[in-house]
C-alpha cells in the first residue's frame, strides 16, 4: 500500500427524514440565539418556514444567494449581518447558498449550520469559490467548512428530475476524481467507491419517480459520501476542464460536469487502472467511462456539450485555457488529447 496522510474534518453530520426539526436542538448546541437564514430567491418559501420555525432565534432572512458566490451579494449580507446582530448562519439550498454562508463565515467567523437541498456537496468542504468582476477564485480554508450539517431527505424530494440527475452526477465526479487523486487515502477512497454506487443505484429510480423516499435517502447519502471526498482529496483534469467551461464559456455547473465526466475518465483510463475497475465496480459494469455515459443516457441527463452551448469552434479556445494552469492528473494534459477530448464531449460520443 502506498503511504498516506489522512485529515478528518471537523464537521457534525446530522441524517434522516424529517431531521430539519432537529434546526432549534443544534443550534441550541452551537450556543446561537440570532440566526440569518439564506437562500437563492427561488427557495425563499422554504427559508420563510425555517425562520418561523426558529422562533425567536430568527433575526432575519437574507434570499439573494446567487451562483458562484458573487461578492456583491455577500457584502450586502454581511450589512444584514451587521445591522441584525446576528451570532449564525442557517443556508437552506444548494452550492449557490450554501456558498453565501461560507463568504459570511469567512469574513465574520459566524458559525453555519447547512441543510443542503441538492447533491453538490458543497457543505462538507472546506473550500469557497468566489466570482468578482466576472474573474472566479477559489481559496481553502477551514475557516469556511459548515460546523453543522443537516441533511434532511424530504427537501430533496422537491428537487426536479433533471437537476437531480445533473446534481448526483455532479456528486460522482468528486468520487471519480478522489481514486486517482494523488493525496488519496484508502479512507476516503472507500466512502467515492460507495459514493458512486449509492448514486448510480438510485438516480435512475429518481428520474422516474422523483418522489420515492427510499431512493432519496440512497442518493442524498451518496452525495454527502463524495461530498468528503471532495473536501478531502485534490481534483484533477475532469474538474479543471469544468471550471473552464463554467468561467470562460457560461457553462451550466451541473450539467457540464455531466457531460464532461465520462471523457474525462477515458483519459485518465490508462493511468489510473486500479480506480477504473472501482469505478467499474460501484457502477456494476465493465468499463468506468461507457458506464457514467450511460448513467447519464439512464437519467435523461445531457450528454453532449453542443447542447449546452459550447460549439467545435470553442474547442481550441477551452483547450488552450485548461492546459495552461494544469491541476496535476494521473495522465499527463497534453493539448492534442484535450482537444479531442472536447470533441467527443462536444460531440457526444459515447467512450468505447
Ligand atoms: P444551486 O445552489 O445554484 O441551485 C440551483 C437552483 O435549484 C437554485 O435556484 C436553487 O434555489 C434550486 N434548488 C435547490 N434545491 C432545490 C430543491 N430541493 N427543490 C427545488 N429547487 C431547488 O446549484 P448547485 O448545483 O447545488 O450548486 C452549484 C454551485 O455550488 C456552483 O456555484 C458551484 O461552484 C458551487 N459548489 C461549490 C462547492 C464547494 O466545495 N465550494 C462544491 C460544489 C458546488
């Protein structure tokens, strides 16, 4: 066996149905009496319940959170903050909220309890993406990783068929990345494994019956499985070509990491043979790169970048930007190979 190092993170994970009635007790446990609650405008409903629920904990509500955490937003949330008194941050959402309460914590130290309501994952990682003037970056730092996270089954249950498929998938490319990382450790190379089986088992369920609980419970624990992962190991080419396509080309997050995943893992294939066949396995079929294609096929997901915009005249351009600060990869990135890596995902042809 290779040798290691292997961190746990600090963070309480709290799973179930029905588990956001349990928001009072651990905020009670954090010793926060004035909570701000966040969300994207889209799920202010929802964040307007959680504030009713708090009673007199709940300060207020701040439902501006945007995608890749502008700074804007976050500087007037931190005037709420201020103005409010609040002593924490309660984000009910996905990444794009999620985000918002990670930018509050790192310039304020508040403490954040998460109830993530997609499969991103961004809630067990210590890492913060930021957008401002258009330019993205990206800092880790514990100073950002959620003290508290909620994990509640039936706000999944509202999320759409599409991007549930986009989000789980989203979620196995932080597992897929995580075996062949090198900083991996056989810790959390056991949770991507039975991240990416969850997952598979049950997306294709969800897309036909998005309200069947089982299902979602099986998914939701996946996604907190390579959420870790994620915050744990380094990412490599797959999430160094989405951020590209994401930054350079208004790429859509989920959906481009869809898309990508399958080509990404066909050319990391040939030096990376051992998380291939675990890759395989937790997908129940030969070949790691056609298995995640199909899954996608499976979930009515996308599996082409023309269809999300991004045409063969891109392709030199996005070539050109991956391969410039490469994340380091299993398999060297050489620019012929990433080209027609972005032809076949642009295309949509299926790995052989
Ligand atoms: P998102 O948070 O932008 O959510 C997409 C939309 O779906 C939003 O309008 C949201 O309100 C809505 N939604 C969420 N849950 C819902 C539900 N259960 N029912 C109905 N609607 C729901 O999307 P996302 O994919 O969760 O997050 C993407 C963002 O998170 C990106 O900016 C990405 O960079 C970031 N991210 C960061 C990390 C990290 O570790 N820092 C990890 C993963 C993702």
């Amino acid at each position: 066996m290779q040798p290691f190092v292997y961190e746990g993170l600090p963070s309480r994970v709290v799973f179930g149905q029905g588990t956001l009635s349990r928001l009072e007790e651990e905020l009670e446990r954090l010793g926060c009496r004035r909570v701000l609650v966040l969300s994207t405008p889209q799920q202010r409903a929802q964040a307007e319940q959680v504030l009713a629920q708090v009673g007199e904990r709940g300060a207020g509500l701040f439902a501006e959170a945007a995608m890749h955490t502008p700074v804007e937003v976050t500087e007037r949330a931190l005037r709420r903050v201020e103005a409010l008194g609040v002593d924490a941050t309660v984000a009910i959402g996905g990444g794009s909220t999620i985000g918002l309460g990670k930018a509050i914590a790192l310039r304020t130290d508040l403490p954040q309890v998460a109830i993530p309501s997609t499969y991103a994952g961004s809630e067990m990682t210590p890492i913060l993406g930021e957008t401002r003037d258009g330019i993205k970056t990206t800092q880790r730092t514990l100073a950002v990783l959620p003290e508290t996270v909620i994990y509640d089954v039936d706000l999944t249950l509202t999320l759409p068929a599409g991007l549930s498929g986009t989000s789980g998938i989203n979620a196995i490319a932080h597992a897929v990345e995580a075996l062949y990382a090198r900083d991996r450790n056989p810790v959390i190379s056991l949770m991507a494994e039975e991240g990416i089986a969850a997952l598979a088992r049950s997306l294709p369920v969800i897309a036909d019956t998005p309200t069947d609980a089982a299902a979602r419970a099986d998914a939701l624990y996946g996604a907190w499985l390579c959420g870790a992962c994620l915050g744990s190991v380094g990412m490599s080419l797959h999430h160094k070509l989405c951020h590209t396509l994401g930054g350079s080309f208004d790429l859509p997050h989920a959906e481009t990491h869809t898309v990508v995943l399958p080509h990404a893992t066909a050319y990391n294939a040939p030096a990376a043979p051992e998380a291939m066949s675990r890759i395989a396995r937790a997908l129940g079929v030969k070949d790691a790169a056609a298995g995640l294609f199909d899954l996608a096929g499976a979930v009515g997901a996308p599996t082409s970048l023309g269809t999300l915009g991004f045409t063969a005249e891109d392709i030199d351009r996005a070539t050109e930007i991956a391969t410039r600060n490469p994340y380091w990869n299993p398999r060297e990135v050489e620019a012929d190979g990433i080209r027609r890596l972005l032809a076949d995902a642009q295309a949509g042809r299926r790995p052989a």
